[in-house]
C-alpha cells in the first residue's frame, strides 16, 4: 500500500510539473515573439527603435475654422501613406535639381472661378487635344458645382469646354513621362471670400483632394508641386473684397499649405482683368505684392489674351490655350529657382 501511495504522488507530482512547465512556456512564447520582432526592426533600422506617431506628428491635417466639422484628408486613405510625408519638401524640380524621391506621385491643383473652369471650345481644334496622357491622372468638377467631381479620360468639361488645363499637361508630358495627379476644382462667380479656410467651399476642396489621392492609393506617397489660380474678377467689382484680396489671399495660401503639409508649394496666380471693375486695380495690386513676397510665388500677365466676344469675360479657346502655357511656363521658372 505504501509503495502505490509513493507512486501515485510521484505520478501527481510528474503531472503537475508538466501542466506547469506547459502554461510557463505558452505565457513566456509572446514575449519571445515581441523580442524577435523588436530585434528584427532594430537590424532594420540601423539600430533605432521605431515608435509610434504621436498626436502632435500624426500625417493626418485638418481644415481650420470649424472643430466640429473637421475634413481629416489622410485618415481615410487607403494606404497607409499620408498625402505627403512629414518634413517632405516641396522643391520638385523638372530641370534636374529635383529633392522629391523618384516614387512619390507629383500632384497639381488648379482652382479658381470660371476661366479656371474654362470656356474654350471643343469645336475649335482637334478632339484629340483633349484626351488626358497616359502618364496623367486627371480629376475635376466637370459641370462647375461642388457635387460632380470625379476622374475623367477627357480635359473637356461638360463634354465641350476645356480650360489652361489642356496646354497646362501637355506642355508638362512633353518635358517629362514622370506620373502626374491634377486636380482641378473651379466654381463660377466666386470671390475669395467664399473660398475661406472655414467655408463650405474650401472644405469641399480638400474633401476633394483626399477624395482623389485615395481612388489614386500611391503606396509612396504625393508631392504637392503647385497650385495654379485663376481667381478674382469677381472681387474687382466689390470695393471691401478688393481692398482685403491680399489678407485673404495670403489666409487661403498659408491654410492649404498647412492642411496639406506643402509649405513650399508654388502658387502660380492668374492677374484679375475683368471688364469694367472699379476695383480691379486693388486686387491686382493684392496679387503683385503676394507674388513679390512669397518666394514660391508667381504672377502671369493675362490682359492681352483673346476673349470671347459674347462676353468679354471669358477667354476663348485661344486665349485658354495661351493661358496655360503661361502656367506651364511660370511652374518651369519656379522649378528651376534654387
């Protein structure tokens, strides 16, 4: 009896150290998994222990002004990518003194009101000239409201109109095959007023831009070379809006430069001419001054492009066609400043 007793404890004994030696193991197997992984990311690294982003330098950027209705435009992407890269600078280059990594996607904006919209026709030359390159991938508000912006094949808006935009790319796919993103967004009859960083029409403008780079999913990221604006005829006509052009031109800059983390994004401006303004002479003024001031900057001379007779506010197919080899040609001048 004795002896089966002392075997039985021994069994017990045996059974127990098992269960226990098994439970140490299965509570010591992730922190084995941790360091693994910890020690491959230190060879990775070169040594330094990667951290996790914290509030402060967290890629997503917000629209300022309206804290309850806050625009994240890198949250909902679908890459783990933000538009652009923390400390990423904006001194892309097409003459060859380029800093933007190979692989990250150009981006161009174009905005403004209706002769960023355009009004060149369709019927004036070749259909073919505007058919978006290969290499380019386009997206616009085609009809001019806030609610059809979408991809397109086409520069043509509306199936019929075309704007700078179509002189702008071609010109730019003739001196590189580099992948480009342009994105224009263009409202009739704004003044820059209406495009206030806490305004339902700025908002929809970086919801459009998020909108954009995510059915594009860059895996390595944008770089934000420049924002083309044709904008302000319709402040000319409005003494108060005249005379504040510049602060309100320099809040809209320094905002989507922030939002979009592109503190040296171009800024290419289209000079205000509209027809019998009283007040054309202080927005252009506004526009010089922000285009001295901000090396970045850019102004192009539009006065003596060919208008449309039925108006004699819109530039014609011609004069859209001049217009954006003026963009073009200011976008090269300032991408080849040191």
């Amino acid at each position: 009896m004795k002896t089966r007793i002392n075997r039985t404890n021994f069994n017990c004994l045996f059974v127990a150290a098992f269960l226990f030696l098994s439970n140490f193991a299965i509570a010591v197997e992730p922190e084995i998994d941790e360091v693994l992984t910890e020690t491959k990311q230190l060879n990775s690294t070169g040594g330094k222990k990667a951290t996790e982003p914290t509030p402060d330098n967290s890629p997503s950027s917000t629209v300022k002004g309206d804290h309850d209705n806050n625009i994240d435009i890198a949250s909902k992407s679908s890459s783990p990518t933000p538009l652009l890269d923390e400390g990423s600078q904006q001194a892309s280059d097409i003459s060859g003194n380029d800093t933007v990594a190979p692989s990250k996607m150009r981006v161009i904006l174009m905005a403004g009101q209706s002769n960023m919209h355009g009004k060149g026709s369709r019927k004036d030359y070749d259909r073919s000239l505007g058919d978006v390159p290969d290499h380019v991938t386009y997206f616009s508000n085609t009809k001019g409201s806030l609610t059809d912006f979408k991809q397109s094949d086409s520069f043509y808006n509306s199936s019929y109109f075309f704007g700078p935009e179509v002189m702008f790319v071609n010109s730019l796919t003739n001196e590189t095959d580099e992948n480009f993103v342009v994105i224009k967004f263009a409202v009739s009859s704004t003044t820059l007023n209406d495009w206030a960083p806490d305004g339902e029409l700025y908002k929809t403008f970086i919801a459009n831009i998020r909108s954009a780079l995510d059915d594009v999913s860059n895996p390595n990221g944008y770089q934000f070379d420049a924002l083309l604006w044709q904008q302000g005829e319709s402040d000319c006509y409005n003494r108060g809006l005249a005379i504040n052009y510049l602060a309100n031109l320099e809040n809209f800059v320094a905002n989507l430069r922030k939002d979009l983390q592109a503190p040296e994004m171009s800024i290419i401006l289209g000079m205000a001419t509209p027809p019998k303004a009283k007040h054309d002479t202080e927005v252009q003024e506004g526009q010089r001054t922000f285009a001295n001031e901000d090396p970045h900057a850019k102004l192009i001379m539009t006065e003596d492009l060919v208008r449309r007779e039925k108006d004699r506010i819109h530039y014609d197919s011609e004069g859209q066609l001049e217009l954006g080899t003026r963009f073009f040609e200011a976008y090269q001048e300032l991408k080849k400043t040191p």
